[in-house]
C-alpha cells in the first residue's frame, strides 16, 4: 500500500518553520558550536533565533548542570543510528555529570511554546553520575504542537536516570529512530497537567485531559514510534517500561522492544489524576523473560496489530484501579469505599455492619454472622475509625477474606473490636475505560461528586503470539473483576467502531533529513527522503485533519529548577 503524502496538515504541523518542507525546498540558517562542551553549546544557541539549527560537533563532553532550551531550534549533534538493528555510531557524546537540585534534574529541558518548533536530535547519552534524578534525562515541558527528538542513542549506564524522557506539559509530538538499553528506569513518562481545561484556560494535575474528548486517531498524542528498546538487565522487569500520569496522552507505535511493558498510573497517589489515553499498535515485541504486557491504571486504551516472540507473555494486558483496595491518604479522593462520592456506588448503600472479633491481617472475623457463603464477593470493608478499605474477595459463614494494596504503607491490620461497614462500588474515579467526564477543579478538589465519565471501553485485537498464533488479549487485575466487565468495560478480538490510526509516519519525521545530513557542511536545505525502515501496514492511517491548533498558555511545569542554565531567554 503505498504511503500518503503529507499533505493536508493541521496548522500546528504547518508550522514547523524552516524545517517542514510541503514542496521545494527551504533554506535554514546553521549555527556550529565549537565542541560539544555545555559552554559552547550554550553559545551557539545563544546567537540562534527561532527555527534555526545549532549544531553540536563530534566529540565527547561531560555536562555539570542542565541546558534549558527555550527557543524554537534544531539541536543536532553527529550520532547516527539504526533503530532495527538497535546499533549507533557514538559520534557525539554527553556524558551526565550533572550536580543534582533536590528531585533532580535532567541533561537536557525544552521548555515549549505553542506555535514554535523544537528538534533534538543525533545526541548519544551517558550516564556518570550516581545520584537518581526523578525527571527524565531530556525532559520535554511546555504545550508546543511540534516537538521532535530522533535518532538519539541512550545508553544503558543512564542507570541512575528514573526516566529517560519526560514528557511533562501538553505536548503534540514524536520521538522516532531512537536507539535505547536500559538497566533501571523508565523510557518514557507521559506528565500532561496543563492540558487546556474545556474553556482554554491552562488545566492542573491533568483535570482538563479528563473533561476534554479522547480524540483516537488525530494527532493530539504524543507519538513514540520506529524506536529500538531494549531491556539488558538481568532481569528487572520494568526496567524500560512506560509509564504516566497526570492526564497524559500517548502513542505507541511500529517500535521494536525486548523486554519492555506498557506500564500506567492511576488516580489514586496524589492530587493528581492518573494517565488519559493511549494506543499501542503495530509493535514487535521479543520477550527473553516470562513477563505481562502491561499494567493499564486509568483512563482509556486500545492495542492492536503487535507480535510477541520468544517466552509467551502468562498476562496480556492488565487492567485494575488500585483505589477499591487501599484507602490511599495522600490522595484527597481516597479509596473507592463503596460510599466515596466521587466514584459511582451501589445505591443500596451499607449493605451489613459489624464488628471484628479476632485479629488478623487478612481476614476480618465476625463471629456474630450467619453469611452465605460468597455472598460477599467484589464488595469493600471499610473500617469505620479511618475510612481506610479492603476489598473483598471472598467470605464463609463468619469470615470476610480480603486483600489491599501492599505498597505505600499497605492496609489497615484488622483487630478486635473494629467496627466495620460493607458497601459496593459500581465505577471508581477513573478506573479503566472511563474517559471525558465533568471538569474536577481546586487542591483539594471541589465539590466531591460522580463526574459522569463516559464509559470508553478497552479495545484489544490481532495481538498475535507469532510462535502459536495465541491471541494477546486484554485481563482484569486482583479485585477488578466487578469493574472490568467483559463486553461492557472491555472488548477482545473486537476493533473499536469507526477507528483509523493517524497518518504513519508522523508528519514531524516528513521532510526532515537525518543527522547525518543536516550536519553535511554547507547542507542547511531540508530535502525530503523517505526511510527504508519503515513498516507498511495494513491499516495504514488517515491524514491529518485540517483544523487549527488549540492554544493553551503555559504550565507550571515550564518554570525552571533552580541550578538550571538558561538559554535563549
């Protein structure tokens, strides 16, 4: 089938500036820095404006603080890679020797605007230091509609990095041809908090990804796609495992992955509201370990047309909400009691009472009860001194059997005398496949009420386990089976109704040389190719509509951490 042109773009994409070429050619001033050191790097970014090139020479140098980049260039060093093959040739490398501000802080920050474009690309990444830094070894702030970071290779020794990138603000993008090992860490957090609540003004904690609509199939995602990663530990299983939160929006796409799950956050640690939407299609994914797919937290999902090789994944895709079986404290929503108003509930309300009689860490003994057996499976006991909740999985005549959350201080250790309550939850805040619901605002958040999310189902299809032709489907986690309905909340072997992909490959990677090329001396002309590694599928993918980008101001995420160095100010 052959490829569709980029034609058509929205104006977001249009406006890549000097760089985007729809035809002819157009000519881009290039900057050189003199060595790939911090000092000369920040020069030469210093004499570019806006949609020019700073190119970064061959070499190797270690940075001691962060380069924050705020105008809309190219930063583009001389490695080159092979994001199939999974090798680079290290020709310029930034080693991190960062001293860290508390949290940390990353080797390189973006901080985007709407209507500028931004490109980081041919930088390989070393890892010195061994104090852990928290947000991502590039991270990308702002809520620009075009950013790019490409044919970059990430080295295993970023150990110490707890991401490799972040993305952390509302942003439209790719990052492609990426080559990257890893040890420990995540590959890429997906953090969108100022997504624009439904008025435009600037949201928080993600409340405005989860009052606007999903929007499956456009370009209002951060894409990841035609990347090599790869897990070389042996063996931390979510090592190079993505990860978000705070309303972020994903996809993932056409990458080649060893050992690597799709891994969420929900609604449930935080002020913060967990992940928005992802897709996660058209990946080849090679497993040395028995491993699940992935953990899906909140908000929506659809996977379809990936391979799995190698050990047989014992899980598909995982879906649960945390909330139903741990109180969490530091959460102003607390856990999905059965009686939280901001979860839909059973509207039997307290359906028995008592009191503990015996100790015991999993079980609640009431010795004063007759129950049928299992009568009370998939509803929650709350005990009443501090609302804290355990969900229960089964019961006797006199005993309810649950289980809670371990982590994060664990449950409540049930005792004598303890009185407890048994209630039922219908839909918890967030839970998988709810999507677009009323507008949640303030710290703490106002006025406790069910938002009315819309049920968005899972949808999984044509996962293939290539060695037998197994499907790769979609599974409740421990103590969503109640939640996780097949047919209703999620749907295997079923494409979702009227879905098409966006256009592959991203219309950011069109029209742009690779590295190898923009560093040419005297090439600053953006010439059109096309990649010989690129997948031809089926599906193939719309174009991009033609609508205008919506414009949202910047987060608090765009402030820069004290030690950073500023450039371009």
């Amino acid at each position: 089938m052959p490829r569709e042109n980029p034609k058509g773009l929205p104006l977001s994409l249009a406006l890549v500036g000097a760089f985007l070429v729809a035809a002819g050619s157009v000519r881009a001033t290039i900057i050189n820095a003199r060595s790939p050191s911090l000092a000369d790097v920040k020069a030469a970014i210093a004499s570019a404006a806006d949609g020019e090139t700073v190119i970064v020479p061959a070499g190797r140098a270690a940075w001691t603080s962060t380069l924050t980049i705020t105008k809309g260039i190219t930063l583009i060093g001389q490695t080159t890679t092979d994001s199939v093959a999974g090798t680079a040739a290290d020709n310029t490398v930034i080693v991190d020797n960062l001293t860290r501000v508390p949290g940390g802080a990353p080797i390189i920050k973006v901080i985007s605007s709407v209507g500028k474009s931004y490109r980081i690309s041919g930088l390989t990444l070393e890892g010195q230091n061994t104090t852990t830094n928290y947000n991502g070894a590039i991270m990308l702030a702002g809520n620009s509609h075009s950013v790019r970071l490409d044919h970059c290779h990430f080295k295993s020794s970023l150990q110490h990095q707890s991401s490799y990138v972040a993305i952390v603000g509302a942003i439209w993008g790719v990052a492609d041809h990426n080559v990257m090992e890893f040890i420990n860490g995540e590959s890429f957090t997906f953090y969108m908090a100022n997504w624009p609540n439904p008025d435009g003004t600037v949201g928080l904690n993600g409340d405005g990804s989860f009052a606007t609509p999903t929007n499956f199939g456009s370009g209002e995602f951060f894409f990841v796609e035609d990347n090599y990663m790869k897990n070389v530990s042996s063996f931390f299983e979510f090592a190079g495992n993505t990860d978000d939160l705070r309303g972020g929006r994903w996809v993932f796409r056409h990458n080649h992955c060893y050992d690597i799950e799709m891994q969420t956050h929900g609604t449930e640690d935080g002020r913060w509201r967990g992940g928005r939407a992802r897709e996660i299609y058209g990946n080849d994914f090679h497993n040395a370990h028995a491993h699940a797919v992935g953990g899906i937290r909140s908000g929506v999902t659809i996977m379809h047309h990936n391979t799995f090789d190698g050990v047989q994944p014992p899980r598909g895709l995982v879906l649960e909400a945390y909330r139903p079986f741990f109180k969490w404290p530091a959460c102003p929503f607390y856990g999905a009691t059965g009686d939280n108003p901001w979860d839909a509930n059973d509207p039997h309300g307290v359906h028995d009472s008592g009191t503990a009689t015996s100790r015991t860490k999993t079980t609640i003994v009431d010795t004063s009860k007759n129950w049928t057996p299992n009568q009370w499976t998939n509803f929650t006991a709350k005990f009443i001194g501090d609302n804290q909740v355990a969900f229960i999985e089964s019961n006797t005549s006199n005993t309810l059997n649950v289980m809670y959350y371990p982590d994060s201080g664990g449950g409540h250790v049930w005792q004598a005398g303890d009185r407890y309550q048994i209630h039922r939850v219908d839909v918890a805040l967030d839970q998988p496949g709810r999507g677009q619901g009323d507008l949640i605002i303030g710290d703490p958040p106002h006025n406790p009420h069910w938002p009315n999310q819309r049920l968005e189902p899972t949808y999984c299809w044509n996962n293939i386990y290539t060695p037998t032709g197994a499907h790769i489907n979609a599974v409740p986690g421990p103590g969503n089976g109640r939640l996780q309905q097949l047919g209703r909340d999620y749907f295997n072997d079923t494409p979702m109704p009227g879905y098409t992909p966006y256009t592959y490959p991203h219309p950011l990677t069109r029209g742009l040389p690779p590295p190898e090329q923009m560093t040419r001396p005297g090439n600053a002309t953006a010439n059109s190719q096309d990649n010989p590694h690129k997948k031809r599928q089926p599906w193939g993918g719309k174009k991009p509509e033609r609508k205008k980008a919506k414009e949202a101001k910047e987060s608090s995420t765009n402030e820069t951490p004290e030690g950073d160095q500023n450039v371009g100010n």
